[in-house]
C-alpha cells in the first residue's frame, strides 16, 4: 500500500477521534458549569437505569448460567469429581470482573447508544438543535451533559446489579442443578472474592458509560441527510461503542491493579 | 441597526457566502430573497450565532459580534427570535413547554408569569387554548404559528424568519404575513425574512435585498426592486427560468 493511500485511511480515524475527544472535553468542562438540566438528568437516569434493567437482568442471568455451566464443565473434566465447589470463586471474579461489565456495556450501547443517537440526529436534521441555542440552551450543556453524567452513575449500577444476579444464577447452576456442595461453593466464593474485583468491574463500566453516552451524542450531533442519516448514525454509534468498549476492556483489565 | 461587512462562509470547499455587506435598519423588515441552496439560511445562522463566519464582521448596535464565542455570544443571541423553516419545535413537549422554553431562560418571570405569558403568545399567534397539545397534533400552518410564538415570547429585539410561507398552503402563508406585520406594528420589533416567495416578500417587506452567489446583488424598496435594471433580479422575482441565472 503506498504512504497516500495509507494517510488516506489513516487520517479520517484520527479526525474522528479529535471529534471525540473535543466532545469528551467540552462535556467534562461543561459537567462544572452552571446552569445543570436537572429534569433531562433525572429523565435520562430513568432511561438509562430503570429501563434497561430487564435487558440486564436477562443477560446477567443467561450470562451466569453459562459461565456457571462451563466452569462447572471445566472442573468436573480436568479436576476431577467433587471439585465443582472451587468454581464459585472464579464465576464470580470472571462475572464482576470482565463478562458482566461488558455485557451490560453491549446491551446499553444497543439500546440507549442508538436511542442517543436517533433522538439527537431527529432533532439535527429538523433544526431542533439549532432551536436550542436560539432559546438560550446550549446544546452540550442540554443534551450531552445529561446524558454522559447519567450513563456514568447508571452504568455501575446496572452492573452492580448484573453482577448480583450473575453470580445467584451461576449459583444456581452450579449448587441447584448439579448439585455442587453449597456450603464449600458460597464460603470459597466469600472467601476469594475481593472488594477490587467488583470496583474494577464498576470502574469499567462507568468508563463505558461516557464512551457510549459520548460516541451517541457524536453522532447524533453530526447527522445529516435525512432519515438515511439517522439511520446511520444509529448504526454507527453501535459499532464504534461496542468495537471501543471491548478494546478499552483489554486495557483496562490489563493496566487496573487487581 | 445591524450591518454585516465582508461576510464570508464556506463549508469545505463550497464557498456559501462571499463578501455579503448589508444594513438593516432599527425597526424595518428586510426580506432577503434568493435561489434555492443561495445560502439565505446560513445568512440568519451567522446573524443569530448558530454558525460562525470565517470572515468579516457583524455589527449589532455598533458592536462587532462576530468575535465572540460561548456565553458571550449566547447573551447577544437573546436579543434574536427566529421562526425556523419546519418550525423546529421540540416534539417531546407541549406547546406551552415548547413556547416557555426559551422565556424560562432567558426570563426572570415567576412560573404564573410564564404561563400567562404563553398564553398571551399564543392568542396573539391566533392560537389561544391549545397549550396542552403535542406538535405532532398540529397542522404545518399551526406549527408556524407556535414555532413564531416561541420565538417572541421573551420579547427579542430582532426576529428572523426563515422561509416562514413554505410547505404550508397560500391562505396559511397569507395568515403568517399578516403576523409578522402585526408583530412589527405591536412590538416594534426589526424583522429579517428569508423568503423565495414574492408575494410574501412584497407584502412584508420595508426592503428588500437579493443574495446571488454569495453577494448582496440589489437592495431597495420593493417598488425599486420590482424596477431593477438587474438582469439576475429581474429573472428571480418573474421567476424564469431562461436567463443569466442557470444553475438551477
């Protein structure tokens, strides 16, 4: 490939990510200024939350079965019968740690990234965001703002939440179904559970959060052409949350003590 | 008074505006017409702050605010109302929220205050007791009409109106032109329209200028437009297609 081509393709990655990072920083800026949209907060809070809880709940606990399943699998071939009770402790780091974070990442991204990205492409394409600065609203304060702070807080506690429901259904599996002594199971998973565990998880996801907030508005801010436009900007804002999420993950999960 | 100098924008490589200088006077209503894509709307974008321009300078009561930037610029839009082409009201609230929205921020009136200020706004627009319906409920004209009331009820000095007869039927576009001449009468307020409709244009306008790729190419009177020895001016307002103008 020759050094044109390469710049080429090169050089529009890096003018988004500088479209990003500008976003990111007006938006951190903006977060500590005054005057705060208290009612889109509290609005997205229950978007974001409430709302995606039953999404959640079917993924952590899908999630936690079969993380239980195949721990159970992998114990039972290669330790050996009676063994199973020691999976407890790594279903529940593998839960808190890196599966639910990231699920619940995919599935916000899914739905509120791409309801992010509708919602403000609509109101692109039909001026709306242009009405907002002419009535005295500027549109990152009103619409980015909101968003990013309330899928920062939401983003823990949906997977706080997974995490709960991960490791009972993975309990579940392993104690119900199979029969795995419940009492070695639960005190192993006390035991080897650490409080940094669950908290590098949180902090994961509350970075996911701002990635997924950010990259929505992004795109819902610079649709254009119509219903084809926000069609999209939809799409896109899933692909590029989800594709950030997982490599962000990496690096976290490489560079975060624990 | 507001006078643009050298006003110059572009979007990539498409030059819009190329050196527009116009002066609108306290009180009047200038109607700028112009083809389709003339860039009618970038000049209220640049006017109200939406956009900023690359080059020259837009002087509102003798201060150049083109410079300014963030809230700066944000205090110098509130003296701007703008009625926006599809009428751009936010379709996840009532008419009456959608008319409050900019008195509750740039006004320091008391929530009774407000709603009473919406409802004096909305009789005003012709539209008294419809506060509590969803602009999904409501007709293109009807839209207009709340879309103007929104844009006057914190009292601006200075409204513009883009394309504010478009997509609606003539007896609707009729009713909007009698309001914006009502609202010039009542407020006094200085008025900018955005139109390509001449009929609209000669019925509202004090003056009216003509922006041709990216120039101001006549302004006057619209008894002295409709006198132009201009050839492009003179082909726009008859509306034929054989003439300089051909990139249409």
């Amino acid at each position: 490939m020759s050094r044109l081509s390469l710049a080429a393709l090169v050089r529009p990655f890096f003018i988004q990510l500088g479209e990003i990072a500008e976003l990111g920083g007006l938006t951190l800026r903006n977060v500590f200024r005054k005057p705060w949209e208290r009612k889109i907060f509290l609005q997205q809070l229950d978007e974001i939350g409430a709302r995606t809880l039953p999404v959640v709940s079917l993924t952590a606990a899908f999630g936690g079965l079969v993380f239980g399943f195949q721990t159970y699998v992998g114990f039972h071939r290669y330790v050996g019968q009676g063994s199973e009770a020691y999976g407890g402790p790594i279903i529940s780091l593998g839960l808190t740690k890196e599966l639910i974070p990231i699920l619940v990442g995919l599935m916000v991204a899914g739905r509120v990234g791409s309801s992010m990205a509708a919602q403000i492409g609509t109101m692109r394409i039909t001026e709306q965001v242009d009405a907002l600065f002419s009535l005295g609203a500027d549109p990152n304060r009103y619409l980015v703002v909101p968003r990013t702070a309330a899928a920062f807080l939401m983003l823990p506690c949906l997977t706080l939440f997974g995490d709960l429901i991960g490791i009972i259904f993975g309990a579940i599996y392993n104690v119900g179904i199979m029969g795995v002594n419940g009492t070695v199971y639960v005190r192993n998973t006390l035991l080897y559970l650490q409080f940094w565990d669950v908290a590098s998880g949180l902090t994961k996801a509350a970075v996911f959060g701002v990635i997924i907030a950010v990259v929505g508005c992004w795109q819902g801010l610079k649709t254009e052409g119509g219903a084809e436009g926000v069609g999209r900007a939809t799409t896109r804002t899933v692909v590029i949350a989800s594709i950030s999420i997982l490599i962000v993950n990496f690096f976290m999960s490489k560079f975060l003590p624990g | 008074m507001i006078r643009l100098s050298g006003l110059r924008k572009s979007f990539g490589p498409k030059l819009v505006l190329d050196g527009v200088d116009l002066e609108i006077r306290g009180g009047e209503t200038m109607v700028v017409i112009g083809q389709s894509g003339s860039g009618k709307s970038v000049l209220l974008k640049l006017l109200i702050g939406i956009l900023a321009p690359d080059a020259g300078a837009i002087e509102i009561d003798g201060t150049d605010v083109a410079p300014l930037r963030g809230d700066a610029r944000q205090a110098v839009t509130r003296k701007f109302g703008m009625l926006f082409q599809g009428a751009a009201l936010f379709d996840s609230m009532t008419v009456a929220q959608n008319v409050a929205f900019g008195l509750e921020r740039y006004g320091r009136l008391t929530p009774a205050e407000t709603a009473a200020r919406v409802k004096d706004c909305l009789a005003k627009v012709g539209l008294a007791g419809i506060e509590g319906l969803m602009p999904h409920e409501l007709s293109g004209g009807m839209k207009k009409r709340v879309g103007l009331a929104r844009a006057i009820a914190y009292r601006p000095e200075i409204i513009l109106y883009d394309e504010p007869s478009t997509g609606i039927d003539p007896i609707r576009a009729d009713a909007i032109n009698e309001l914006i001449l009502l609202l010039q009468r009542e407020m006094g307020v200085t008025s900018i329209v955005i139109t390509h409709d001449m009929v609209s244009a000669a019925k509202v306008a004090d003056r009216i200028a003509m922006l041709y790729e990216g120039r101001i190419v006549a302004c006057g009177t619209p008894g002295e437009i409709e006198r132009s020895p201009n050839a492009v001016v003179q082909q726009f307002i008859h509306g034929r297609a054989e003439g300089p103008i051909r990139n249409w």
